[in-house]
C-alpha cells in the first residue's frame, strides 16, 4: 500500500494490492487484486456525476442516492461494493412519532458499485422482496409484528398503510454465494434474500417470519428507529454478528435514561443458536453506533456518532469514532428462558445498570474496545456528513466509510434540500481510509 499522512492525515490516493489468506479463523479463499483507492469516491449513475431524481416535492429533488446505510465489498471482486438504502425518503411529520414518506411505493434496496476512474458507478439495483417475489416496501410494520408506533403519512397528508413485510434496512452482509443478509430498525428483522433480493428467510423476535426461526424477545424492546443498525458476517460464513444502535427501552425509555449499555447479537447460521454481549457507547447521548465489521470471528470494528456535521470549527467537538472491539472474554447475558425483557440482575435488566461499575458489581464484563479511527482527526479534508453508517474492512490497513446521504432531504413537515456546511447538497461518498495501525 502506498500512501502517506501528512499531519496524520490521508494526503494522496491509495494503492492497494488487497490480499486475503486463510488463516486460524479466517476461511475466506486467497483473493488477490491490485485497486486503485481514491481518497474520496462519489457514488454515482453511468454517464453522469450526480445520483437519478426520484421525484420533486415543492420544487425539491428527491435523489436516489439513498445509498450508504451500509458498505460490503464483493468477496470475488475487489473492485465492486454493494451498498444499501434505509426504508426510502421521508422526514419528521410535525406531530409526534409521525413520518412523510415522498415515495411510499419506494422499495429499499442494494445497489451493486464498481470502483472505476475515482468513482463508484451504479451498475445495478437489487430491489428487495419478500418469498412470493413481490417488491416490498419501507412502509411501517404492523402492532405486534415489527410496528414502532410510528405513524406514516404521504406528501398531501394521507396516512398510509403499515406492511408486514416493511423494512428499515440498514445492516448488510454479503455470504460466499452471493447471497445477503441485512438487519433493519423495525422489528428488528433479519431477513436473508438471494442475490435478485427475494427473501429466503426473515427472522424476527415475534417469529413472523419465514422459517420460523427467532432471535430473543428482549430484542423487541428496542427504541424506536434506533434497531439494529449494524450486521457482518465472520469470515467463516458460519456467524451473523448484529448490534443495536442505542440502549433499549428495557424495561422503559425513562427506566435507561442515561444507560450507556449496547447489545451485541451473534446468530448461528446453522443452528440458530444465539448469544448477547454488552458493547458499552462513549456518550448516553449519541446518536450511538451505526456498524459493525467483522476483522476475524471474534474481533470487529465498530462506529459510533452523532448526529453533528464536521467542519473545521466543530471537528473537536464532533464525534465520529471507529473502535475495535473483541467478543473473547466478554459474558453472554442471553436469558435461558427468553423472556420479554431478558435476564435479569438483582431485578434490573442490563439497560438499568447503564455503566461500568454497575456492571461489573453484577458480574458482566463487556466487549473490550480499543480506538483505532477518528474521522474528525484521521480525514483531510474534515470529514463533513452527519450520518457516518456504512463501514467495511479492505484489508487490515484499510477502512472503507460510507454515509447515509438521506436522499439529498431533510425537514420537519416540509421538505427541504439537505445541506453540508459548505452549501452542497449531501450525496453518496465513500472515504478509503488508511489506519495508522493494522488491526489484524
């Protein structure tokens, strides 16, 4: 790899020569390929340098864009990345708990970027749909089915079904047969689709899924729009590793006020055989993580944020930080007996012991975690979106880093254009991101 820091800063573009071996937990084939990394890549369609326009609403483009909820590189091509969109366009109604969905009809989806002349273009969409084949929505799901309370409305202030197959996707692993997985802020669901997007299998606490597999029911308290929002796979294809955005609302939002207590799920492919671990965030009020990436089957790396655009003024007080985390030594807080708000310790849940101290009083231990990434201090130009949510692991010197562009819009009741400090409106980027210090 060649490149170099100047003040600790990424200065030119990378070349890497990205080899993969075998070794004692990592089973991944050798791949070898020679990229050409650009510091910066913008996603963008064939033939042009901005992303489609899915609508207007009051004179605003609506883009589609949308991608970087999540990041993969494709395991037999170096030079392709799959990207993942959230539920579709939409903002804060003006009352409470309400959302206004631009395109109700729009179908999250992944879309497949080849790495090519500094850019990343668009050469397909995979649209998501459930077993019959039917496209799905973004569209809320249903009480007692994945439903959040939130109630979605379209653009002239209809108000808008729910759907049981809606997703709020978000986390997104790729397996060795080009199958996906992706995770989502709702249920939250894992569903698995093939690689046209048709779901094979959707897993859930409720088990209201295909298959009939669950995760454990705790999982379903989860704050609303705050699910799980990172998935990775080891690199053995045998473990899927998910971990929530922020506490849940376990037993109670105002029960966990100020917990700093995260979970971490692993699901066993084959078995269905679950564990939980505690990943303790930096700050109760951060927007919390937003991915998780596997390093090797028992180490990953994992980012935390807030919600705050960087610019050189703000960037010792923004926070966007990626840690390496380790699940060995940690203790599996799973309840043998699943029940809704987990196991229990001296009658409190996990979320109500909220720190450290109080943990260890109980006997956990938490994942260790170790800074390895500050996008604030480690990117030149300061790193400028709100939304750092997608990242994967190149190789062990290497982080690629996606945002969530939001579809170019934000606004509360009415759409406006979103904006980063220097007036442009936010699109699709990935920052390949060198580390100071090898994490494998």
């Amino acid at each position: 790899m060649k490149y170099h820091y100047l003040s600790g800063v990424l200065a030119m573009t990378l070349t890497a020569a990205l080899t993969i071996t075998a070794c004692s937990d990592v089973d991944n084939p050798t791949i070898t390929a020679v990229v050409n990394y650009p510091a910066v890549a913008d996603a963008v369609n064939p033939g042009t340098a901005t992303p489609a326009v899915l609508t207007t609403v009051n004179g605003v483009p609506i883009n589609n864009g949308g991608f970087g909820s999540s990041i993969v590189a494709d395991p037999a091509d170096a030079s392709v990345f799959y990207m993942l969109t959230d539920r579709g366009p939409n903002i804060d109604g003006t009352t409470a708990n309400s959302k206004v969905f631009a395109v109700p009809s729009f179908t999250p989806q992944i879309g497949k970027f080849r790495l090519r002349n500094g850019q990343l273009t668009l050469e397909r969409i995979i649209e998501l749909k459930n077993s019959d084949g039917v496209k799905i929505t973004g569209l809320p799901n249903p009480v007692n089915q994945g439903g959040t309370g939130e109630t979605a409305y379209d653009v002239s202030g209809k108000v808008l079904s729910t759907s049981v197959d809606g997703l709020d996707s978000e986390g997104l692993a790729i397996a060795s047969d080009g199958t996906f997985w992706i995770s989502d802020e709702y249920g939250p669901h894992i569903v698995h689709v093939d690689a046209n997007g048709r779901t094979i299998e959707r897993i859930n606490p409720f088990g209201s899924g295909t298959g009939g597999r669950k995760i454990p029911l705790v999982f379903a308290t989860r704050r609303p729009n705050r699910g799980m929002e990172g998935l990775t796979l080891t690199p053995d294809g045998k473990t899927l590793v998910g971990i929530m955005q922020f506490p849940l609302y376990n037993p109670s939002s105002a029960a966990i006020s100020g917990s700093l207590v995260t979970r971490i799920l692993t699901f066993d492919i084959a078995t269905g055989a679950t564990q939980q671990f505690v990943y303790l965030i930096e700050r109760a009020n951060l927007q919390a993580i937003s991915e998780i990436t596997a390093i090797t089957n028992t180490t990953f790396l994992v980012i935390e944020r807030d919600g705050e655009y960087g610019t050189e003024a703000t960037k010792s007080t923004v926070f966007k930080r990626v840690y390496k985390i380790d699940l060995s030594g940690a203790t599996d807080i799973s309840d043998p007996n699943n029940s809704a708000n987990g196991k229990l310790y001296g009658g409190k849940t996990v979320e109500e012991l909220k720190t450290a101290a109080a943990l260890q009083t109980n006997g956990i231990t938490p994942v260790t975690k170790t800074l390895v990434l500050d996008l604030m201090t480690d990117v030149s130009p300061v790193y400028p979106h709100d939304k750092a949510e997608g990242i994967y692991l190149i190789n062990p010197s290497l982080l690629a880093v996606s945002n969530d562009d939001d579809f170019g819009v934000t606004g509360t009741g009415t759409y406006t254009s979103k904006k980063l400090p220097d007036g442009s409106v936010d699109k699709n980027r990935v920052y390949f991101v060198p580390l100071k210090t090898p994490v494998r």
